[in-house]
C-alpha cells in the first residue's frame, strides 16, 4: 500500500513529456536535447534534465520545467536594454 500525504494529493509531481515541454518552453525538439547535453554549444546547466522513465523513454518533472520558464522570465527582466 502506497501512502500520500494531502499535501502530495493536492499538488502531484507531473511528468510531463517532450511535446508538452515543447510547448511550454516554445524551443523545439533539438533546442531541448542541446540544453541538456554537456558537449553542447547550446547547453544550459540550468535547464531541468529528463528523468528516465523507461528503456527508450523520458519525461520531465513539470515543476522544474517551470522553475526554469519564471528563471527565464525574471532574467530577462534584469537584463539591461541596449
């Protein structure tokens, strides 16, 4: 028997797959797989790594995914205009 707290019954951890980070990111296929490879031009140590959920299958914990959107969010609003 599997227990849960209300706290994990009200607010789940997700996983959530590659279309769905694909729209929630707005990068696409390829600009998600450079984030999250070390040899990479493109990686980005902060974008959240995949978790494994089978031989050939992955999913991503949709909080951290979007810890990740409002980091970029409050970045950008930082940033100097130039």
């Amino acid at each position: 028997m599997i227990a849960y707290s209300n706290d994990s019954l009200l607010n789940p951890t997700r996983i959530i797959r590659l279309p769905e980070v694909r729209v929630m990111t707005g990068l696409s296929r390829s600009g998600i797989y450079a984030r999250i490879n070390q040899n990479s031009p493109g990686f980005d140590p902060a974008f959240p790594q995949p978790v494994n959920l089978g031989v050939r299958s992955v999913g991503w914990v949709a909080s951290e995914v979007e810890d990740w959107i409002n980091a970029q969010i409050a970045n950008s609003r930082r940033a100097p205009r130039g």
